[in-house]
C-alpha cells in the first residue's frame, strides 16, 4: 500500500497543486466580491454599516466581482504566469480595499477578509511575503493618514491601523516558512514517488530478465504475474491463458502438494517438449498468508553447467600440476629407451619392445605440452595482418618442416586483399593444428590426403574467414557434437586436447572456430576472424 500512495503523490505534480491552490484563491476572491457587492446593494448593507461615499462603494464592488470573475476563469490560462498574477490579482484586492475603505465608516471587517488574502499569497510565492503583508498595511493606513490630514474620511484609532499592519506581516512570515515548508514536503514526496516508481520499474525488468523463473500464483492456481524464463520454461503458452493446471499440470501438482504437506519434491522436471529440467521452488508472500504463493523454477542445466566449469578449472589445475611432475620421469624414461636402441646386441623383439616405448613416450609427452600449454597460456596481442600473405607464408612453413611425402597442402587465397585483426602466434599454433589432424585423418582410405588452407571472404558481406578443407571421410554428427570437448577423442593416440585448446586460442584473440560438414564429402574448420574496420569506431582521416 506504502508503494501505491506515494505513486499517487508521484503522478500529482507540481503544476497541479499549484493551480488548485490558485483556483481556491479566486473563489475566495469572488466570494470576497460577494461581500463588497452585498454589503453596498443589499438592503441589511446600510442598515448594519455605515456609509459616506455609497458610489464609490458601490462602483469599486462591482468593478470588484468583475475582476474577480475573469480572473477565476482564466485561472488555467494564468498558471503560466504565477509571479504576475499573483502581483496582479494582491494589487486588485489592496486596491478595492482601500476603496472600500473610504466608502465606509470606520474599518469594518474588509481589513481581516484581506489578511486571507495576503496570507494565500504567501503561501503561493514565499519569497515576496513579506512585501506583500507591507504593501497591504500602506493600504490599510491611506484612510487613516487621509484622515490625520484633514480628510473628509473619520479617522479610526491608530492603534488599530498598527496592530493590523503588524498582523499582516506577522501571517506573511508563519505563512511563508509553512509554504516554504509544505512546498519542500511536496517536492521531497514527488522525489520520493518517483524514485519509488522507478525502483520497482527497474526490480519489474530485473525479474523479467532473470535467468530463474519467477512466477506469482493466486490460491485458485490463477498465475498473476510471470516473467520470461518461467512463460519459456513451460513452453510459451498462449498469453491469455493463466490457468496453472492448463499450461503446466505437473507444477500444478507440485504445487497442490507442497500447499498440503509443506513438502517440496525435490527431483528435476521438464514442464515442457524440449525444454530443459528445472526445479520447482514455492515459498509464500507472508508467513501466514496462503492466498499468493512465488514459484521460483530454477534450470538445472545452468547449474550442471556451473559445476563442469567448476570441474574444469579444477582439474585443469591439478593436471597441469600432474604433467609438471610428469615431464622429468618421462625424459628419463625417454632417454634410456634411445640408449638401450644404440645397444648392437639388442634383438629385433627388443628392438620392437624399445619402439613401442618411444611411440608412447612420445604420445605421453604431446598430453604433457598440450596441457602445460593450456595452462600457462599467453594473453592474446592482436595485430593487422594480410591473411593472403599469411597463409601463403604458413604453407610454406609447413612443407619445410614437415615430409609430406604424397600429401598434398595447398593455400587458396583471395584475389582482393584481405586484412584481419588476430595474434599471429595463437593463430599460428590453431591452423597448424588443424592442418596436421587434417593430414592425419581427413583421407579416404589408401589414398593420399588433400588439404586445402583457404582465405576468403564470405558471399554476403561480413569478416574475413580462414578454412582448412579436406577430402576425407568427414565426421559423423553425433562426433562433431563433441569434437570441442576437452578430452574427447575417438583416436587410440589421441589426447582430444588439440581441437579443444586450439578452440580456446581462437576465442582468446576474437574470432570464433566451428566444424562444417561438406556435402561432397570432406570437413571443413572454419575460423571466422575479426575485421580491421570492426576495431576502429572512426575512419582515418588523411591531412
């Protein structure tokens, strides 16, 4: 209720207390008329107060009401300008006071009916209170000093014309530290509201973009509000339907059970086809209210999800420690086993029995760097580079340092320049690594591998790409599912690191690596890389 009240005092502004307060004072005003125009053409008038000059009266009452009545219907029109009409209007009332004065013997009551007048409008405009309250007691003092001077006007006791003078400036003050006072309260109130108003506009789109489904559901299982995880978690039903036990009858269940046994399953369930599993939570608005209950369903994907990279990073730690320990036995091991082959009295069984040590020595020690690589991996320093002239020169490299013997590798490149942003070193270690499983195991059998290393750029417009193509068997969806996974491998010599860390490299410079299946046959690793202009929020500009 606290947030409805002050929303309401949010959306009441300013202008339109001040213009109600403004509208008050004319009707005030006009009823003030009312009183001059009755009091000088009414007949109890003459009979209750004397009067000197009755057309003088009579004239400034009714000039009076007049004005009073236009100012009360242009009241909207005159909130535009507050100081003016406000000045204005206080003028008008001194002036038909003083005239009533005159009119009149004696004071009357017209002095205390115009202190309400100074009195709203210090209220309106603190600030020049105080000028009005003296302008008011000069006002009332004319027919006083008429009179001293010999005026046709009866003088009335000084006294009176003192303490009505400092009656006025004595309202004008309490009144203009109460305006001041109340305007502060309004204004902190609409700070307040909007503030309010806000927060709960910024908590409605923190819930509707959390990951956990939020739902608010009334006793007769009526769902009352819901948020965007929890409408795609039980299936994106039709949006006016809000029947609990129609969009997901299993929550209802749930719900139906936990309302009467206080007892929540705790066990995972898909609300919907094809959505993932989640895991109901109810817990009630107030302890002892059982009308409304929060329904908070929770993927348990994410958290899977949260604990393997959890596992991850753990046992990447641990492994990298292991393969620390690992390297120095392994070397030892290594180089005895060259030692025993250099033996001449070494038969060819040992000779077979040292080879099988070597091979997997070596296998062991590609495990052991490609982990420690993993580990202590550099941060990524991306530079412009020519990625035709790069893969001309990566080819080149490659055939120097490797027998391909039949292989064939060959780079394709574009013919209009293509320029990327990446760390030529992470990339280096990526298609290197691509183009030796590409070698190893993308040939149709008893034939010689091709492998293709291509920069081009895509049909439609967008950044640069570099493929290594091959001619081979392909990979089965199910295995090209996986193939990025840590540890996956379908090779008895495998470490399935390799496409996984080489994975991790392309992400750490900005671009992205991606398996696509060829129809013809043969697999294609795809590296999307980052464009120059994409780096740049401005062109250059030439003096």
């Amino acid at each position: 209720m606290s947030i409805l009240r002050y929303q309401g005092l949010s959306r009441e502004t300013a202008g339109e207390i001040t213009r109600r307060e403004l509208l008050f004072f004319n009707i005030y005003r006009c009823l003030e008329a009312g009183v001059y125009v009755s009091l000088f053409l009414a007949p109890l008038g003459t009979d209750s107060v004397r009067i000197t000059h009755p057309l003088l009266g009579q004239s400034a009452a009714l000039l009076y009401l007049a004005a009073a009545l236009i100012l009360l219907l242009l009241t909207g029109q005159l909130l535009r300008h507050l100081t003016g009409t406000i000045v204005l209007s206080l003028g008008i009332d001194i002036i038909a006071a003083v005239a009533v004065l005159f009119s009149l013997a004696g004071y009357g009551l017209v002095p205390m009916m115009l202190m309400l007048n100074i009195g709203i409008a210090a209220l309106l405009m603190p600030r020049h209170a105080h000028a009005f309250a003296i302008a008011a007691a000069l006002g009332v003092a004319t027919p006083y000093v008429h009179g001293l001077i010999g005026g046709a006007h009866e003088p009335v006791s000084g006294f009176v014309v003192l303490a009505m003078s400092g009656a006025y400036l004595v309202v004008a003050t309490l009144l203009r530290h109460l305006g001041g006072h109340v305007r502060a309260a309004e204004d902190l109130a609409e700070r307040r509201g909007a503030d309010l108003l806000n927060l709960e506009q910024i908590n409605d789109l923190i819930i509707q973009r959390m990951r956990t489904g939020v739902m608010l559901v009334d006793r007769a299982n009526y769902i009352l509000r819901i948020n965007e995880s929890a409408w795609h978690l039980i299936g994106n039903p039709s949006p006016g339907e809000h029947e609990l036990g129609v969009v997901a009858p299993e929550l209802s269940r749930r719900l139906y059970h936990w309302r009467h046994n206080s007892r929540a399953e705790q066990t995972g369930v898909a609300l919907a086809t094809d959505m993932p599993e989640v895991v109901p939570r109810f817990t009630r608005l107030t302890p002892d209210d059982d009308s409304n209950v929060l329904i908070f369903l929770e993927d348990t994907s994410l958290v899977s999800q949260r604990a393997e990279e959890l596992t991850l990073s753990s046992l990447g730690r641990l492994s990298a420690s292991i393969a620390h320990e690992i390297r120095n036995p392994l070397a030892a091991i290594r180089y005895s086993a060259q030692l025993l082959a250099e033996s001449p009295d070494l038969s060819a069984d040992d000779t077979r029995l040292v080879e099988i040590i070597n091979n997997h020595c070596t296998r062991a020690n590609d495990v052991v760097e490609n982990i420690l690589q993993l580990s202590r991996r550099e941060r990524s320093r991306p530079e412009t580079i020519d990625l035709n002239a790069w893969v001309l020169s990566f080819v080149e490299d490659y055939k120097q340092s490797n027998d391909l013997g039949q292989d064939e590798l060959r780079a394709v490149t574009s013919n209009r320049r293509l320029e990327a942003v990446v760390d030529p070193q992470h990339l280096q270690q990526v298609v290197w690594n691509l183009v030796q499983n590409a070698l190893r195991y993308g040939r149709q059998p008893n034939q010689a591998a091709r492998v293709a290393v291509v920069a081009r750029m895509p049909v439609e417009k967008g950044p640069p790409l570099l493929e290594v193509i091959d001619r081979g068997p392909g990979i089965p969806p199910k295995v090209a599912a996986q193939i990025f996974e840590p540890f996956y491998t379908t090779h008895e010599y495998g470490t399935g690191l390799g496409l996984y860390l080489a994975k991790q490299m392309s992400e750490a410079s900005q671009a992205t690596l991606e398996y696509v299946p060829i129809a013809g046959g043969g697999a294609c690793f795809r590296i999307t890389l980052q464009a120059v202009q994409a780096t740049f929020s401005n062109p250059r500009i030439s003096a």
